[in-house]
C-alpha cells in the first residue's frame, strides 16, 4: 500500500519541473513536459498494481509470465488541466479507461462548483486514478473523490504535480485512504489560493490562455 503522500525525488521529475516552473518556458514545451512528468509520476502511482501470470511461449520456450491482473484501471481527469496528465498517462498505459470531473473554483469562496461528470462503469471494481496537475486548497480534489466514491470507486489514488500543505492536509481529512503522489510540496498558499512558488496557472500554461 502506498504511503499517504509520496514524493517523487527522482532526477529526471526534478529536473523538468524546475523547467515547467520557469515563467518563460513556452505552451508547447509546458505541455511537453507536463506529458513526459506524467509517465514517470505513473510509474510511482502504478507500482503496486496486482499482477497475475499467463502462459505464453517464447521464441524458447513456454513461460509464465508476469501480467497485471483484474479490470483495466480507470484514469480520472479533473477538468480542465487534468488532461494534460492525462495525456501522458494514456501513452504509457493505452487500454485504460478514462473519465471527466468538471469542476472550477469560486474565486470568491474557493470553494468547487461542478459542471461536469461522466466516469466508466464499473469503478468498484478498478483501481481508479484521479488527475489534476495542482493540489492547492484541497477542496476540489476532495469533492472529486466525493464523487467517484458515490460512483462505487474504491480504490483511489491522486496524481498531481504540485501540492500546497494545505491541500495535503485537506485531502488527509476528507480522504485518508486515498494516497497522493506528487513530484513536490511547495511552501503554502497565497491570499488567493495559489501555490507559491508553484508555477502559476497550470491550466493557463498548458493551454496557452494565460
């Protein structure tokens, strides 16, 4: 079982973040390197699949071979910058099935507003991973995973890039048997809900309306 939080130290996750980070990296290599941050976030969050084996023949001889065992797991993305993880993941593990939470942020009250929800069936049954570049306040992260545990989904684990402590803690409160994996834990959250330092907007700089 994974620990609550796990952060990804490794080289590679450090050094493309600190490339995402920099106010003048481009959309195009923003996007890129949200895709390629997202594989190797996968391989952490995906570590503990259950595998089974299967008989097959080599070139050799008859083996049996390591594969992942039960139903194709369930990728999650959390409208709208969600799918920039999404898009990584998917190279990486092409047969899953996806769903959409669609929810924003009253800037007023920081609370989550939802205007879209659509899941595959049967989630009570897979491993379901939910998406969202930035856990800041928590609030929309807990009520995504509000949602997906109505849908009958009970094994979740959370995929973001950054997190805020406070969102860590939120989402701890809501939902201790969810673990996060994130490649790092900024300093806090500012007046606004940000993260800080963070790297702004990740909707914005994945998509270029910033």
């Amino acid at each position: 079982m994974l620990e609550h939080l796990t952060v990804v130290t490794h080289p590679l996750v450090q050094h493309k973040l600190t490339l995402m980070r920099d106010k003048d990296a481009s959309t195009n290599s923003f996007r890129r390197l949200l895709r390629e941050i997202s594989q190797l976030l996968a391989y952490e969050i995906t570590r503990e699949m259950e595998m089974t084996t299967r008989r097959i023949q080599t070139p050799l001889c008859e083996m049996d071979a390591p594969v992942i065992d039960g139903k194709k797991l369930a990728l999650i993305s959390i409208l709208r910058a969600g799918n920039g993880l999404l898009d990584g993941v998917l190279e990486l593990i092409p047969a899953a099935r996806v769903g959409f939470v669609g929810l924003y942020r009253d800037e007023a009250t920081l609370q989550p507003v939802q205007y879209y929800y659509k899941v595959p069936a049967g989630l009570e049954d897979r491993l379901v991973i939910a998406l969202d570049p930035m856990l800041a306040t928590g609030n929309s992260s807990a009520a995504a995973v509000d949602l997906l545990k109505k849908s009958g989904a009970r094994n979740i684990r959370f995929m973001c890039l950054l997190a805020a402590p406070e969102g860590v803690a939120r989402m701890k409160e809501a939902h201790p048997d969810v673990p996060i994996v994130t490649a790092a834990v900024d300093e806090r959250l500012n007046e606004h809900g940000y993260i800080v330092p963070g790297l702004g907007d990740a909707g914005d700089r994945m998509f270029g309306t910033k």
